[in-house]
C-alpha cells in the first residue's frame, strides 16, 4: 500500500511538472508570435461566426419558414422583420464591441495616475511598466491592460472588459434569441415532418429505409434540429454566465471576487449604464456609465 501511495505520488508531480511545462511553452509561443496569432485566430473566429449566421438566415428564413407559413401572409412577413431585427443587433453590438478601447489609455490622461489617496488601490503591471486602476489586468493577446477585464474575446477580436461588456451582453442576448427562433423552426418542421428520431444512429441501424423517398429529406432536417439546439445553448450559456457575473458586480477574470457588489440595481447600472436594459433594444441607444472604470468602490463589510 505504501509503495503504491509512493508511486502515485511521484506519478501525480512528474504529471504537475509536464503540465507546467506545458503551459510555460504556451505563454512562451504566445509572448514570442503574439501578432501572428491574433492575426490569424481573429479573422476565423470572425468569419466562422458570420457564416453561420448568414447560414441559418438563408436556410430558416428562406427554406424553413416557406414550409410552415404562407409566404405572402402577415405572420410570414412580421417573422421576416424579427429576424432582420435581431441579425441588426447582433452584428451591430457586436461590431461597436470590436471597435470599443477597453485599456486603461482610454481614461482621460489625469485619471491614469491615481489622486491622493488611491494609490494604495492601484497596482503595478510589469508588462505594461505603469500603475494600473484596481480591477485592470494584463491581457497577452491585446498586449496591453483592460479596465475591469473580464475576458478576451476571439470572436470580438477584442477583451471584454467596462467600456464595452454592454455590447457584449447584447450581443449574446441577441445571439440567443436568434438561435431560439431558429431552434423553434426547425422543431416545427420535424414535428410537421414525423423525422425527430431519423438522426438517431439505433433509428439507422435497425430500420430499414429503402422504401422511404423521404429519408434523406428527414435525415437533414433532423440534423438541422440538432445543430440548431447546439447553437441556442451555447450563446444562452454564456449570457447566462455573464448575468451571473453583473448580478454580483464580479468578472470572469476574478469569478469569486464579491468586494464590489454595490447591490444588483447599481450593479447592472455599471455595467449597462444609466438606461439598463433599455440598452438591449438597440445598439444605438446612448447610455452613459456611471464611472470611468479607474475608480472602484468596495461592500462595505459590517
């Protein structure tokens, strides 16, 4: 029993030190092609993400939608403005987060130093060779300090962080509800079409399907049900995350920080500014923050 105690133990820190090996050659390869790899997992993160979004608007809305409503009736019609609505406020959160500076330079030149009495709360970043706002950290593939930092995002091309988590929660909110519209598509047309379980590989293997012209039909449509499910719970979780995260005033970078939790009002006012939830109407919509994400107040602990 002692030996083999023995051997797992020099087993799990042989394990230990090859994954920090492992990791130490990953920052190593990052810190060395930073370019390089930004410049080339933005652009398919990108582009992969407007694929399948101009996919599933051409197949729900021109294949899909046909064949449960009448194209020339009114429910075809206010289906088509719906969704042309939603696609405006995906790319355009989406885009306005891209565009967003989300680092520390953004805050005006006299509020990069901290006043008289702050200096305590701010932090040195040796990468960046400066003091740095309380709850601003290094991000390695923006190469540069983000206020706030929650996480850096591939599909944005950008970190996530105070000047622009807004558009990044509309966006997902809106990435979700175009998926679930979708996801409602396509349970309608394979309820309408009997193929919910054509997918389904035991369905394959003991049925015979020679005899149904209508088999490959059901195959994809089933398949599309599938993958449109996949696509509506992945953004869901991720808004659902994020809610969690603004509910409680915390980040991804720091999940089980609470310090500044103000309560859930103020704490969603933070993030969403002054018109709240207004603000996933529209990306257009002007709601100004209520801070300039230099300076932070912590819970009070009674």
């Amino acid at each position: 029993m002692v030996r083999m105690r023995g051997r797992f133990g020099v087993a799990f820190c042989r394990h230990r030190r090859m994954c920090f090996r492992v990791e130490e050659g990953i920052l190593w390869c990052l810190k060395r092609h930073r370019g390089k790899f930004v410049s080339l997992l933005h652009p398919i993160s990108a582009f992969t993400l407007l694929s399948v979004i101009v996919f599933l608007f051409v197949y729900e809305l021109g294949y899909v939608l046909p064949l449960l409503t009448d194209p020339l009736g009114m429910w075809h019609k206010l289906n088509w403005l719906l969704a042309i609505y939603i696609v405006f406020n995906i790319l355009g959160n989406w885009w306005l987060g891209f565009m967003c500076n989300t680092a520390v330079d953004s805050v005006p030149p006299k509020r990069q130093h901290p006043t008289v009495g702050e200096a305590h709360l701010w932090h040195y970043c040796s990468s960046c060779q400066k003091l740095v706002p309380p709850r601003s950290w290094h991000c390695r593939l923006c190469n540069q300090c983000i206020l706030k930092r929650d996480h850096h995002c591939t599909f944005s091309g950008n970190c996530i962080g105070h000047n622009n988590q807004r558009y990044f929660l509309a966006f997902l909110f809106h990435l979700s509800l175009g998926s679930g519209l979708a996801l409602v598509y396509n349970t309608l047309l394979v309820w309408k079409s009997k193929a919910f379980m054509v997918a389904e590989p035991l369905f394959l293997i003991n049925e015979n399907h020679a005899n149904d012209p209508d088999f490959n039909w059901k195959y994809t449509i089933a398949c599309m049900f599938k993958l449109s499910f996949f696509l509506f719970m992945v953004p869901l979780a991720m808004f659902a995350l994020q809610m969690v995260m603004v509910y409680r005033n915390s980040t991804c970078y720091r999940i089980l920080d609470r310090s500044y939790d103000v309560g859930w009002r103020q704490n969603f006012e933070i993030v969403l500014g002054k018109r709240r939830f207004w603000t996933f109407f529209s990306p257009t919509i002007s709601s100004a923050l209520p801070n300039d994400g230099a300076q932070w107040f912590q819970r009070q602990h009674v």
